[in-house]
C-alpha cells in the first residue's frame, strides 16, 4: 500500500480562514449559552459587526500577493 507523504503547502485561502475562524466563534458562543437559539444581537458581539449594516469594528487584513507575500 503507498501512502503518499506530507507536503507542505504554500497556498492559503485567507478568507476561508477567516470564515472557519468565525464559524469556531459562533459554535463557542452557542454550546455556552443557556438558550436555544443566540440572538441577532449575541452574534453580532462574537462576529464583532455593528448592528444594522453588520461592518467590521476591525477590518481584515489585506490577502497577500503572489508567492504569499502581502502587496506592497
């Protein structure tokens, strides 16, 4: 049987990162409350988005460039 090795990997989806990231924030955030359902207003305080037009309180860092380097 061959089992192929490790390699690594240079190429990284940031914004899936990201998402990962956030969705691991909601699941904590749910398995702690006492409720059934967290409301529209607990998710924005763990997404960390202000209210009605859901903006980011920190932006996201810009994805890099080619061969993973930031532009610039």
């Amino acid at each position: 049987m061959y089992v192929a090795g490790h390699r690594p990997t240079t190429v990284q989806d940031h914004v899936a990162l990201v998402e990962i990231d956030l969705t691991g924030e909601l699941m904590i955030a749910a398995a702690a409350a006492s409720e059934d359902r967290l409301s529209p207003d607990r998710i924005d305080e763990v997404l960390e988005v202000d209210g009605e037009d859901g903006g980011r309180v920190q932006p996201l860092p810009p994805p890099p460039g080619p061969a993973g380097r930031p532009p610039g």
